[in-house]
C-alpha cells in the first residue's frame, strides 16, 4: 500500500471531508454521502474512488446496499512512520536536558 | 440498524504465518497486551481472549474456519458492564496480494450504538499496527506490549 496515494487522498479538503463524515458515521451509502455535499453524485463517486484506492475507505455489499466505511489504518501507519518518529526524537531531548540539568544540580 | 467497522490492513508476510500470528498464544501475547486465546479452533468450538491475571476478557464460539483464509467468530465482552450487550461477530479474512497477505477485519454487532463496538473499534487499529511491525519487523509496538491497554497512546518512555 503505498503512502504517497494516502498522502494525495488527504491532501483534498472535500476528500477530508467525506472522512470526517464517515468517522462521525460509519456505513454509509454513496447517496448519503452525497446529501448536503456541495457537488455532483459524480463528483462524490470520483473522490470515493481515490479514497478506496488509498485504503482509507472501504465499500462492502449489505443486501442490495453498498455501503462505505472509513479505514483509518492508513492514517495509523502514518502517524508512526511521521509522527511518532519524531516526536519521539523530541521527548528523547526532553529527558537528555533533564537529565543535564540534574546533574548540574549536584 | 447494527454497528460495524471494518480495517483492512496490508502485512509484508505470508497467510499461514499471519494466521499463526492471529491465533496462537506466543505471537498474540507479544503484540495483543499479552493476552492470548484458547480454543480447539474448530466450526462449533468455544473460543476465549485469556488476560495475564487470569480473568476471561471475551469470549463465544468460533462459527467459520478455513485456514488460513477466514475465521469469524461470535464475541462478547466477559469483564465489564458490556457484556450485558451480548454476542458481536467478528470476522478475519486473509488474502495473498503480491508479497503482501491483505487482512480484512470486521467486527459488528446487531445493535445500534453499541459501547462494546466503539471500545473495540478504538482498540483493532492499534492491535493491527502492532501486528504488522512484529511480522515484518520483527518487533510489536511498545504501546500493545503490556495489559492493561486503556491508554493506547503512551507518549512517554
């Protein structure tokens, strides 16, 4: 699964948006995402589609339904390869200045 | 209406060593907050999520299993108040796709706003992160390696 697809499906506010909406309900059809969306049910089908391509949501058959549902593993995997990494480097500094200044006290 | 989520995760090994990994107790302990399960892995067989103190942390039946492609199980909380909300199914399927086996999780349950599904739900991608760095790293992530798991997200060492 490649990061740069994430990275370009995040990269769209409408896009972010249709997440947004999924994470505060999941299972959704493509009509209901398409209420009160600012644009064409073409539209919403084509950022759907880059979104699936980039594994943050998926679609999977209920009946006759086809419903979506927001993967957020993707984001997951970005945190820890460009979040977590660094912001573990900070508290790393944070602890060396500790103890620095601990052993100034001495 | 029903509560349902679905995580699909992609993992740089093969399906048998990702079942073996899903299912038995020296890979779960490692990755899984040191829990393990217990069952004779067959249609009809009861099947548990053991903690390390003892105590039974889930537990139902195991309803489909064909290894190492899909396993789906009925599951329901034992040590708190949800256990009160019954059974919930959750549901593994393993699919080669190049060098990587694509591993669908789905857990749901017959009943809107369930407590047991958005506790679960906040808790699979962390379990799934971690058991994508132990198989291909070799290493589970720190923050899955211990019991309790109420907070994830230790940003300290």
């Amino acid at each position: 699964m490649s990061m740069d697809a994430v990275f370009k499906a995040l990269a769209d506010p409408t896009r972010r948006r249709l997440l947004d909406r999924l994470h505060a309900r999941n299972g959704q059809t493509l009509s209901e995402l398409c209420e009160h969306a600012d644009m064409t049910r073409q539209a919403v089908t084509k950022h759907l589609a880059i979104l699936e391509e980039a594994n943050l949501v998926v679609m999977q058959k209920n009946g006759r339904e086809r419903l979506h549902y927001l993967n957020p593993i993707p984001i997951g995997e970005i945190a820890e390869r460009w979040i977590g990494k660094f912001e573990r480097g900070r508290l790393r500094a944070l602890s060396d200045l500790k103890k620095n200044l601990e052993r100034d006290d001495r | 209406m029903s509560e349902k989520f679905v995580y699909i995760t992609y993992i740089r090994t093969t399906p048998e060593k990702l079942w073996d990994a899903l299912t038995k107790p020296e890979f779960t302990r490692a990755y899984w907050c040191e829990t393990w399960q217990e069952s004779t892995w067959e249609a009809g067989s009861p099947w548990r999520i053991m903690i390390p103190d003892g105590r039974v942390a889930d537990s139902g039946e195991v309803l489909e299993i064909d290894r190492p492609r899909r396993l789906v199980l009925s599951w329901r909380n034992e040590f708190t108040e949800m256990k009160t909300e019954g059974y919930s199914r959750a549901t593994f399927d393993l699919e080669p796709v190049g060098e990587s086996v694509k591993l669908t999780v789905t857990h749901e349950m017959e009943r809107d706003g369930s407590k047991f599904i958005a506790a679960v739900s906040n808790g699979w991608p962390h379990i799934l992160a971690s058991l994508k760095s132990l198989l291909e790293t070799g290493t589970a992530l720190p923050e899955t390696a211990r019991w309790p798991a109420e907070d994830h997200r230790v940003s300290s060492q």
